[in-house]
C-alpha cells in the first residue's frame, strides 16, 4: 500500500485524509524534537527520513507514530486521571 498524497488533498477517501493530516502533525512534531537534539538541518533530514519511511515504505506504523503522539502530548494528564 503507497501512501497517495494527491487522492488525500481530493477528499473523496477520509482515511488518506486523516492519514495526511496525522503526516503533518507527526512532521512537525519530530521535526521539533529532533531540531532541539541534532540542530536545524540534521534534524529537518531526521524529521523528513522518518515520515518517507513511515509513510511511504512502511505505512501500518503510522497509527503506532501517532499512538505515541497522543501519549506523549496527553499522557501525563490521562494516567493521572486512571484511579490507583
């Protein structure tokens, strides 16, 4: 399965929309991370490896990227809500 930017922008399928949309978000936020470890260059090519990998060549892991996104910007927040 390839990763079709072009039927995503068309909106005809939700699903490769949401996909395109989490792309963004998830481009962003590595690029962020990986801009404060490696500096500015290093980790735009980090930020940009990753999503060609994730999205082009191994497109199952895009809901594990964005599993992780969620835990990493509400998980704090949603386990101190879970009862001990």
């Amino acid at each position: 399965m390839a990763f079709d930017i072009i039927g995503a922008l068309s909106g005809r399928d939700i699903a490769l929309s949401l996909a395109l949309v989490i792309l963004i978000v998830l481009f962003f936020w590595i690029y962020g991370w990986s801009k404060n470890q490696a500096g500015t260059k290093v980790g735009l090519l980090i930020a940009i490896l990753i999503m060609y990998l994730t999205f082009f060549q191994f497109p199952e892991l895009i809901w594990i990227m964005f599993i992780l996104f969620i835990l990493a910007t509400f998980g704090k927040e949603i386990m101190e809500r879970i009862p001990k």
